[in-house]
C-alpha cells in the first residue's frame, strides 16, 4: 500500500493519528505519547481551548479534525535537531 492508497479519516485521535503519520509517510516513526508531547509543548499545535480547532470527545476519545493535524505536520512541525 502507497501513501496514495491510505485511506484518511474524517477525524484522528492521538493514536490513529500517529499510525496514519507513519502510513503516509510524513514521518518515520512516532507515538500516540510523542503527539500528544508535541501537543503540549508546541506553540503552533492547532488544537485545543485558545487555539483554531477545538478538541472533541467521541467514544471516550479525544478526537481532531484530520485536515488541520496533517497539515500541522506536513507544514508546520520540524523534528527537534531537524532544518528549520
């Protein structure tokens, strides 16, 4: 399965979103753990009160819009040590 065969989801949580960076190819390896860090410490994470996009509960789950996670990643977060 390519990158382009991936189907993607309306929503992720900090797992599914994890799996899906990895299945895309946005990145080579990451945890549900090492998302919700970046969460937590990163002033551009989209997420959250104050922040462009709300969280949401679904099935006991902390859930995101999918759009705005990729595009965090793809546009916006650079791995610690990596190029500007």
């Amino acid at each position: 399965m390519t990158a382009r065969d991936v189907p993607i989801p309306p929503a992720v949580t900090f797992q599914s979103g994890a799996k899906l960076l990895i299945e895309l190819g946005i990145v080579d390896h990451i945890t549900h753990q090492g998302i919700r860090h970046i969460a937590k410490t990163n002033p551009r994470w989209p997420f959250g009160p104050g922040r462009p996009h709300p969280y949401w509960e679904l099935a006991n789950a902390t859930v995101m819009d999918t759009d705005p996670f990729l595009d965090f990643f793809r546009e916006v977060y650079v791995k610690p040590g990596g190029a500007p």
